[in-house]
C-alpha cells in the first residue's frame, strides 16, 4: 500500500502508471486527499455509427460526452466526526444520440450510446452525506442522489443502455430517476453481516427535477409523492481463490398517483434480480480471469400513464474476461444480451447485443471499441434490425 502510494506520488501529468492523466499535482493531491479531500474529474466519450441497417440506408454517426466533477470529503479528517463522510458531485451531458436521429433506430427502446439523456446540460447530481454507527453496522445516507446509486446499482462498461448500469430506470423511468438526476432522499442500511446487508430508501418524485433549467433545483415546488425500494445483497468471495460475487433481490414500491399532466395513475410496483459472479482466475490472478452476469427486471405498467412506456420486463446476461493475453493483463473482452419486452398491441421484444474489447491503455484511460446489433427496433414485431459500430472511452485527469 505504501509503493503504491508513494507511484502515485510521484507521478508525474501523462505517466502511464497514474491513476490520473494530471497527475499528482506536485504532490498536492496526495497530500489534500491525506486530509480528507478527494477531488476527481471523469469524462466519458460514446461515438456510434450505423454500419448495416435491414431497411434504411441512411447511416448517421453521433457523438454524446460527460464531465464529472466530485469532492469526497472525509469529515473524519476535516472535522473529527467518525464515520462521516460527504460527496459533491456536478455533471454535464453533451452531443446527441444516433438512437434518436438515425432512421435506422428511430423509437429503439434501449439506446447505442448510454451517457445520453435526461438532459444535456449542468446538473447537481451528489449533495449528500453518510454517517455510520454501531460499530459500522448502520449505514445512514440523506441529500441528494439517485436511486441506482444504491439500489439495483450495476457496472456501466458497455456502451448498450439495456446492459448499462441500474435498469429499473431504464423502463420504469417515469419515476425512477438515474444519474445524473438527483433529488431529496434517505436511505438506511444495516450490515447483517460482513458480506450481508439490507437496505431500505425513500426517494422525492417530483419530475420538475428532470427539466434542463432545473439541474441544480434544490427546491420541494413540485413533488408528488415517492419511491420507497427495498434491498438485500449478498457479497460473497467463493472458493479458495476468494472470487469477489454480489447478488441483489430487490423491491420498489411507488405512492406517486399521479402523472406529469394530472392523470390520475395506479401505484407503481417492480422488483429485480441481479447477479455478478467471478468464476475463475487466471493462472492465480484473482484480478484476471472469467466473470458473469445477468439482471431480471419486473414491474408494473399502466395504460392509462401517459408517461409510462409500457415496458413491463426486461432481462440481460453478459460473461467478461480480464486478462486472456499475458501481454495485455488489464484488458477485457466482453459479450452481453438484452431482451426488452413492450406489453402492447404490435408490440413484443427488443434485443440489443453488445461484444466489445476493452484496451487499458493507461491507467487513466480505458478504450473500448464495440459492435451492436438491435433486432426488432422499438420492439415492433416488424422493427428494423440495425448494425452499430461505437467506441466509448474513460478518462481520469
């Protein structure tokens, strides 16, 4: 831990051993982050083109990009309270989506270039702080964020919405909203365990939340009810070799009665089930080796919503492998599937598939060229199939 504290020290802006592309800051950074400051800056990049469409032959190429912005502050350090900690997190949102402008994709369900949407413009997505007690077996959360980032939370490495991240607000995201929408919220979690935890939240609806002049609204004006979701999860390490695996079982209960134009709407409910599983290491490498997962995804869907976009099921499953050549320990292959189902007249699945390999060309920056394919677009029974070329890349500075 020290070596790699003191790498991290002395790296210098662009060194390929840094975690991030700037640096060490001369070494201000080690030292504000020995303090209890922790500053980041992400941006995230999703170019996608239509290689072969089965009836356009209009194939558009679009570019969609984020900023993100943090300080953790470990208010231990700062102000010698134990066990807290804080988070301000500001994102921004730029460029378009082919899903959105190409004939080829028009009304796709799931979307090719996932760091789209909700808004391009500044958002307050993190105002929150955490404290901990009894030892660290209660967990309080209260401020600002979004439900995925602790309920039915996944990784995002594809560039695939329907195989990115929280799903439950991909197709009940008339309520519940994702990063980097934000709003009112608590949640509270109690490890059973070390490995076991249950957590339960209450989360603001009020979609004033999701308007482009509202991204920093701190305001209540609006809301309408909430989200009440409820979580177990398990995080085992299995076998001898400790593969890391998580699984989650959730529940969402909606007491929102109403929709954006005052229809009066049923309450909303859905559950989930998620799993990610290490299953091997390579030659004793925990860090390389064969990883799966899938999510399963129900809910409820009202007709008569005007906001609800009928989607009542979903499901996806995808393996990834870290490290398969020697020469390249760090990079990643990986192959996912999604199927989306639409309950409604002329309406049946989507399916969106995604292989990508992901090139860790540095440790600030991860590359990672892909192809998709979407059959029955908008899950129409007679939708377009359409081939994607993307690349998405992370950087760090």
């Amino acid at each position: 831990m020290v070596f790699l504290a003191a790498q991290s020290h002395a790296a210098d802006a662009f060194s390929a051993d840094s975690p991030y592309m700037l640096g060490d800051w001369n070494g201000q950074r080690t030292a504000l982050k020995e303090q209890g400051y922790d500053f980041s800056l992400d941006y995230t990049g999703e170019l996608a083109n239509v290689l072969d469409s089965k009836n356009t032959s209009s194939h558009g190429t679009e570019y969609a990009g984020q900023v993100s912005l943090g300080a953790h502050l470990d208010l231990d350090k700062i102000l010698g309270w134990q066990d807290t900690e804080a988070q301000i997190t500001v994102t921004e949102r730029h460029g378009r989506d082919l899903s959105h402008t190409s004939d080829a994709l028009r009304g796709q369900l799931s979307s090719v270039q996932e760091v789209w949407g909700r808004g391009q413009t500044w958002r307050l997505t993190d105002f929150w702080i955490k404290k901990k007690f009894f030892d660290q077996k209660l967990d309080i959360k209260v401020g600002r964020f979004g439900e995925g980032e602790e309920f039915n939370s996944f990784a995002c490495d594809f560039q695939n919405l329907a195989l990115c991240g929280a799903q439950m607000g991909k197709w009940a995201g008339d309520q519940w909203y994702d990063w980097p929408v934000s709003q009112w919220a608590v949640r509270v979690k109690y490890n059973l365990q070390p490995n076991l935890f249950v957590q339960v939240g209450a989360f603001e609806h009020n979609d004033e939340n999701l308007h482009r002049n509202k991204g920093f609204n701190l305001g209540t004006d609006g809301s309408d009810g909430a989200l009440i979701p409820a979580e177990i999860v398990w995080q085992p390490k299995l076998t001898a070799q400790n593969l890391p695996g998580e699984y989650r079982l959730g529940y969402l209960y909606s007491i929102v009665n109403k929709s954006s134009n005052g229809t009066a709407i049923d309450h909303k409910q859905g559950g989930w089930i998620s799993v990610k599983q290490q299953l091997t290491a390579h030659q004793g490498d925990v860090s390389r080796g064969l990883t799966v997962w899938a999510n399963v995804t129900e809910f409820d869907h009202d007709s008569g919503n005007p906001d609800d976009g009928q989607v009542s099921n979903m499901q996806n499953l995808a393996v990834s492998y870290t490290g398969l050549m020697d020469a390249r320990p760090k990079d990643e292959i990986a192959l996912g599937v999604a199927r989306i189902h639409k309950r409604a007249e002329g309406f049946s699945n989507e399916y969106n598939a995604e292989l990508y390999y992901g090139i860790h060309a540095t440790n600030w920056l991860t590359v990672r060229p892909n192809i998709q394919y979407v059959r029955h677009v908008g899950a129409l029974n007679n939708g377009n199939n359409a081939w994607v070329g993307g690349i998405k890349f992370i950087t760090a500075f």
